[in-house]
C-alpha cells in the first residue's frame, strides 16, 4: 500500500481533484454492474448471463467516456462526439435486452421488477455519463429527457398503466438529471480548480517580473545619472585635449573615478544591498503564502539589529524560499524561524510540500538556490537545503556574526557621483570652457 500513497502525494492538488473525479465516474459503472447483476439472479442462467454480457459493454463504454470526456474538458483531446453516440445506442441496446427478456425470458413477477430495474439504472448511468461529453446545458437537458421519454414509452409499450408508465419517466428524468447534475458541476469545480492553480502559477511569475522590474529601475537610478555625468566629461575632455589644454587630464581622471564609483554601485544593486530588507522580506513572504492558501507562522528573533549585510542576505533566502514554495511542492503550511545561536544568525523555512519526485521548494542543484550560496558565501554563510523526514522539506541559512557589529550608515555616495555629482560636473563645465 505504500505506492498508492507515494502515487498520490506526487500529485498536485488539481490533479488529486480530477483522480476524485474520474473514480467518482468509474464507480457509477461498476455499482450498475454489481446492482444489475444482482437483479439478473431470477432471470436464470443464460438470460441473466446474456444481460451481464451486455451490461458488461455497457460498462467498460462508460469507462472509456468518462476518460475521454474528461480529456476533452481539459483540452488534451477532442469531443468524443462517436463515443457518446456509442454510449447511447449501447444504452438503448442494454435497455432493450432488458426488457426483451422480461418479455420472452422465464415468467413471474420478479422477472419483470429485475427487468425493469436493469432498464432504470442502465439509462440513468448512461445519461448522467454522457452529460460529461456535452457543454451545452440544453443539449444535457435534451439527452435526460430523452432518456425519460424512452422510459415512458418502453412502459407503455408493454401495457403499464399510464400512472405507472408516467411514475418511471419521471424516476428516470429525476434520477437522470441528478447523475448529469452532478456530472456538470464536476467538470466546473475541476475546471474552476485548474484555473485557481494557475492563477497562483501566474502571480509567482509576476512576483519575479516584479523583481526583475524592481532590479531594472534601480539599475537605470544609479547608472543612467552616472553615464550622463561620465559622457558629459567625456565629451569635455574631448574638447580640451583638442585645445591642447591641460585640464583634459583631471577630466579624464574624474571620468575613471566615476567609472569605478559606478562599478561599486552595481555591485550593491545586484547584491541586494538597497532594498533586500529582512524584516520587510518577511512580512511580505507571510502576507504572499497566506493568500495562497499555506498557513505561514514567522517565529523567533526580530531582524533589527543585524548587520546591513546579514539582513540583505537573509531577505534573499527569505525571498527565493517563499517563490519556491509556492511554484513547488504541494505546501499547506509553512514555518519561518530566525535565530541567533552562538555567533551565528539561523534562518529556516520549513513546509510540507515535499513530493517524492523532489522536494517542496526546489531542487537542490537548482540555480536558485546556488545563487544564494554564492551570495551567503561571500559573508561566509552555508546553506543547506533538502527532505528531512516526514514529508517535510527544510532550508538552513547559518552566518556568522562580526565580534563587533557597528551598524553602517546608510546614506547615499557623496561626491560626483551622488545627487550633486551632476551640479559639479555642469559647474566644472562652465568654468572650464570659455
């Protein structure tokens, strides 16, 4: 029995949803198999086994459009439009057996009650099952009534009293139109289920599209004002060494200073160094998993304090963890933990998403979280990453604190290359060139 649980935790939640349903469906087929089996014991040996070879049809038909359809509703497949036709006449041909046996089969009363009693459960599965084929809900009206009409008349037929003979349509249209019911309502939840699943796909794409925006606006902040003061003493080298005038060198000096200013910064921007805020990488890691639906607790230490550098590192794990489990896995609750243990600060971010096919966040020679232990290496930090038992996949960020932890300041460069980098290099201009 361990496989079929290692089967089913590797499903995702959507796909857990359309086994349920396809099984539900399965399982119409064979409870008509077993309950028209027992109602064929009193027609006797042949008849009864000619009605469980016909039904037998009927039944492996029903399993076969029941995946089909459901393929189709999920557009791996077309319409199986020949196969629900295959299933009405097959339906139509197990009813008249039925009642072809009731009629020229061993007398009695009992016959006639299991006869009709085949027909009844052989039109109902066979209607509700069909409606899975169908989209339109007038079409799904017209095959229940159609069903119920074919009851009223096979009763009819055979000399029930109009009472009766309308009793068993209305039966048929009731029970029927239950079946194809509940077949319809079915298909929307597994539809609505699919759709919900992919809109959390889509918001963890915007999540990193946003990030990727977020890179490129600080990226152009910092070098767009940079390469404009670089190109604009550039260009005033230009025009001075063309002059032969001596200035041209301190120019060019000042564009190397820029040059490298402007390397550093990037530096910073990609490290994270300007917005990866611990304490704000938190909160919005729990705000995102909860509105996904995974029960996210953030327990432990308060990130004031750390160092600037402990704190930024930190908020990308923090950062990467929470997009990974909810692109990975199958997570309903997941746990946070900051701690600061012996000169170390422990950040781990525990959840249940853990499938057999992986893990519950991400692989452990993904380039996610390489990329964080290049990151945590230049601080000299570990990661560690990977199943620990009981469907539980865990992730370990360990830095070591400095002796003494002086928190640096957080105002911007001074100089050219800040805010009034600009002003000088137009002042320069103006007081260079005659």
């Amino acid at each position: 029995m361990r496989w079929p649980g290692r089967w089913w935790r590797r499903q995702s939640k959507p796909e857990k949803v359309e086994t349920y349903t396809r099984w539900s469906f399965y399982s119409f087929a064979v409870i008509e198999f077993i309950a028209v089996g027992l109602l064929a014991a009193p027609l006797g040996v042949w008849p009864g086994a000619g009605l469980l070879l016909v039904l037998g049809v009927h039944a492996a038909v029903c399993f076969v459009t029941v995946s089909r359809s459901l393929d189709w509703t999920r557009g791996r497949r077309p319409q199986p439009v020949r196969l629900l036709w295959t299933l009405a006449a097959v339906t139509a041909a197990v009813g008249v057996a039925a009642i072809g046996i009731a009629d020229r089969g061993p007398g009695g009363e009992q016959v006639d009650t299991a006869a009709g009693g085949a027909f009844g459960v052989v039109v109902v599965v066979g209607a509700g099952i069909i409606a899975l084929g169908i989209r339109e809900r007038k079409r799904v009206f017209a095959v229940v009534g159609a069903f119920a009409v074919s009851s009223w008349i096979v009763a009819f037929t055979r000399g029930a009293p109009a009472g009766e003979s309308l009793f068993a349509s209305v039966i048929a249209l009731f029970c029927g139109g239950l079946l194809a019911f509940t077949a319809v309502i079915s298909v929307w939840l597994l539809n609505i289920v699919y759709e919900l699943d992919e809109a959390r796909e889509n918001r963890a794409r915007l999540a990193v599209a946003e990030e990727r925006l977020r890179f490129g606006r600080d990226l152009h902040d910092v070098m767009g004002r940079n390469l404009a003061v670089i190109a604009l003493k550039s260009e005033l080298a230009v025009q001075l060494a063309q002059r032969d005038r001596p200035e041209a060198v301190a120019q060019m000096v000042e564009v190397q200073r820029l040059a490298h200013e402007s390397q550093r910064e990037v530096r910073e921007v990609v490290r994270g160094y300007r917005e990866a805020d611990l304490g704000t990488e938190l909160s919005g890691a729990q705000g995102v998993l909860t509105a996904a639906g995974i029960d996210c607790t953030v327990s432990g230490a308060t990130a004031a304090g750390l160092p600037v550098a402990v704190q930024s590192a930190l908020g990308w794990v923090v950062r990467e963890a929470a997009t990974n489990v909810l692109r990975h896995g199958d997570a309903r609750r997941c746990a946070v933990r900051l701690r600061v243990l012996e000169g170390h600060v422990v950040l781990s971010v525990e959840n249940d998403g853990v499938s057999e096919a992986g893990d519950g966040s991400s692989g452990s020679t993904g380039s996610g979280l390489a990329g964080l232990r290049e990151r945590l290496a230049e601080i000299d930090g570990t990661l560690e990453a990977g199943p620990t038992g009981r469907g539980l996949f865990r992730l370990t960020a360990r830095i070591p604190l400095p002796s003494q932890n002086p928190l640096p300041s957080q105002s911007g460069p001074s100089g050219p290359s800040g805010p009034s980098g600009s002003t000088a290099a137009v002042r320069s201009v103006s007081e260079v060139m005659p």
